[in-house]
C-alpha cells in the first residue's frame, strides 16, 4: 500500500519529519505507519529545511504555495479550491472596541464552510499520493465535513467517529451528504479521538486525519501566507483565534515563522521584518485547559475530564496538539483566555449585526475576547492591542450551525403579520 515515492527526491531533500518535542528524525513517506515518536511519544512535524522551487505556474488557493507543501507531486492534488478567504476590515467593530485596526479573516468562505478544508486539501492529496484508500477522522463537526468531501473527491472511503449528540446539525448533514460512514459515540470528543487513533495504529490501512497528522498542518499554515499579502506584505501585531484542538494556532505561527525566517517567494524576503505577530489563543470556560495553563504560567495542561460549551467546535477537554499550541503562544509572546458561552453567543450576535459577517459560536470567541477586554477598559494586552493591527480568524461559517443562535430568538424578532400591506403600513408607522 505504501507507495515508492523516491522519484521525487528533489523536493523531500528540501523537507524532514521530526518530532517536535525531542527532534528525533523519521523517514518523512513513512508518516502514517506511526503517528507519534516512537522515543518520546510527543507529536509530529514537517520542517521545511531549506527553499524549494518548483517554477511551475501558481494556483490562486492553497497550492499557490505548493513549494512551502510537502506534496511531491502536483497530479495528487485534491482540491476544492479553498483558500484565499477574504480578510474583512471591521471599522464599525474596532470603533465598539476601542481598536484601531482591527480585520477578520473570514474562514467560513471555504469550500465546505471552515478552515479544515486548508489541511485537508494538504492530507487528502497526501493520502492518494502515499495510496490509501481509507481515511479515518474523530470530529466536532467541521473536521468530519471537510474530510468527507475531499475523501469523496479523491474516490476514497471515509470513516468519520462524531459523539453522540454534540455536534451542529449543518455539520453531520454535511457528512451524510458527502457520503461519508458514519458513527456516533456514546462519549465525548475525546472518546472518539481515543478510538480513532487506537483503529488507525493498529490498522496501517486506514489514515488518522485529525490534527495531529502534521500535513494537515501545513496547509493550514497558508493562513497566515494570505494574510500577510492581503495586508500588502504587512504582518498583523496580534492574531486571535479559537483555540479547541490547539492544531491551528500553531500551523498559523508556523506560517509566519516560516515566512520571515526564510522569505517566501512574492510575499516576503528573509528577515523583512523586525516582528511576528503575537498569538492569542481563545478558549470557552467549560473546555479551557490550554488558558488555564498558560495563566498559570504551567509548560504542560491539565485535560479537563467533562468539557462543556454550546461552542461545540471547540469542546475539547484533551486537546491533542497541546504542546505546540502552548509553544505558539510563549515563543510569540502572545497570551491565552477563557470566555463564558454568554459572551461568545453575544459577540456572534455583534459580529454579525454590526458587520454582516455570520459566524460559527466557537468563531465568535476571539471578539468575544476582545470585548471582554475592552470592557474592563484595562490591562496588558488590551493598552497594547489598542493602537496597533489585530486579525481574528473565524474558523467556521454560521450555517452551520443555525440552532444554537435560533433557540435564543424572541416572538419579537419574528413577527407574524397578515397578507395585506395595510397591517405592515400600521406596524411601520
Ligand atoms: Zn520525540
């Protein structure tokens, strides 16, 4: 099943696999026969070693940075054509907040409504590049839709673990529609993750595609590629983002680390600029063990054994990428916080009646944040955000999840009225 891939050594010669806590070195086509270090444990990593360049003729997506992606060979690309989602000034929002500047990076845009479909058009093509014909995903909601749908591109089962119950009714429509196999668990998210993996190392057939798999990383980490060239080569001062798994605050940093550590071809040459941005990583309270760490000032969490939020896209208690979240945000010089469910339903509310921008809860949870801050009107990171450029990235579309935001609607804001206009003349009067 594992395919002779040393025809294209060219470009693997510029990329290694490591594990990110030890550095220990694995064959990087190996990837799937193990999903961890087998020294230490600890996650996966691709590192880009030195600049490749293929000088084939760029796509206006993801693969527009196919050189930076370690797929060897451009006719494994499975593509929905996601990617370069829009970056939204957010004037009326900033003015509320006391910023200056302040953009949201719509990642509802995408192909299937979120930013999984980033590491997902990277896993998938990795996927039928290394010859699976299984891919294996436990799921929130967003994970399994975007699976599903580039698995059914690419002519491949998809086996999708969602717990029972706890995931938005837009999202396992999307899986029954894409026609992935799918299964509840009695459990929670981390259940079904437990189960996951232990199917997928024992069964060298099926691949594990949740955030642990480091090639999805690296499409994620494309985000931050976009942003910086839909600021005109400028880096955001903070980026802030829902933090569940903790996979996409680190693909993110890693994205602008790579950036101006070695240049990227037409965005950025090496060393361009003096800073990176800082990494704000969001949280809801009932499933914040990465923000209760890092107010501790702790290296390691505490997972939380019965996560609860309505912000079911981040109801994780263990998160699986813990260690290279809590890297982001530290080696940044960022920070991380909790917000309660009633602010992040309240800035999902403000986000799209003073912007037109309708989000997923969990993706309201960075303006939440920020309007936690700007109420106390004090403190650190509010005195330095304030004057300076911040992006929040909204992971997931509010289709998606229509429900959570319906059960809160009042008679009032749904009046009933009868067929003549004369009825309607005497409300408006
Ligand atoms: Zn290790």
């Amino acid at each position: 099943m594992f395919r002779e891939l040393t025809a294209f050594q060219g470009k693997k010669d510029h990329f290694e696999l490591l594990c990110f806590k030890c550095k220990a070195k694995y064959e990087i086509d190996d990837y799937g026969k193990f999903y961890h270090c087998s020294k230490c444990g600890s996650l996966l990593e691709v590192v880009k070693t030195s600049n490749y360049s293929s000088g084939t003729k760029k796509r206006p997506e993801v693969w527009k940075y196919i050189d930076l992606i370690p797929l060897w060979d451009e006719k494994n690309i499975v593509s929905l054509s996601e990617g370069w989602t829009s970056l939204v000034e957010c004037r009326n929002l900033a003015g509320i907040l006391g910023l200056k500047s302040l953009y949201v990076k719509f990642e509802g845009l995408n192909p299937t409504g979120s930013f999984k479909d980033r590491g997902m058009t990277v896993g998938v093509s990795k996927a039928v590049e290394q010859g699976y014909k299984n891919t294996m995903c436990a799921s929130t909601g967003n994970t399994s839709a975007s699976l599903s749908a580039y698995s059914s591109r690419a002519g491949i089962r998809c086996i999708v673990l969602v717990p029972k119950g706890k995931i938005a009714l837009g999202k396992i429509a999307q899986a029954i529609a894409y026609g992935a196999e799918i299964y509840q668990v009695e459990g929670n998210f981390d259940d079904s993750l437990r189960i996951a993996s232990e199917i997928c190392e024992k069964d060298n057939r099926i691949l594990l595609l949740n955030s642990l798999n480091p090639f999805r990383l690296e499409g994620q980490k494309t985000v931050a590629f976009e942003i910086t060239e839909q600021l005109g080569g400028k880096v955001p001062d903070y980026v802030v983002i829902p933090v569940g798994n903790g996979g996409n605050i680190s693909a993110i940093w890693k994205g602008f680390r790579e950036l101006f550590e070695d240049g990227v071809e037409g965005i950025a040459g090496k060393h361009s600029s003096e800073h990176l941005p800082k990494m704000v990583g969001i949280q809801a309270e009932g499933a914040a063990p990465i923000a209760r760490a890092f107010k501790a000032g702790r290296k390691d969490i505490d997972p939380v054994r019965d996560p609860h939020t309505e912000a079911s896209a981040i109801n994780i208690g263990s998160p699986v990428s813990w260690i290279k979240s809590l890297a982001a945000i530290y080696d940044s010089g960022g920070s991380s916080d909790y917000v309660s469910d009633e602010e992040i339903f309240a800035a999902q509310k403000l986000l799209a009646s003073k912007e037109g921008l309708f989000v997923e809860p969990a993706s309201a949870a960075p303006i939440a944040y920020i309007w936690k801050l700007a109420r106390a009107g004090k403190g650190d990171v509010y005195e330095d955000m304030k004057g300076l450029t911040v992006v929040s990235i909204c992971t997931g579309n509010g289709l998606k999840d229509p429900n959570a935001l319906l059960k809160g609607v009042t008679p009032d804001q749904l009046k009933t009225i009868s067929a003549d206009a004369k009825s309607l003349e005497k409300i408006l009067a």
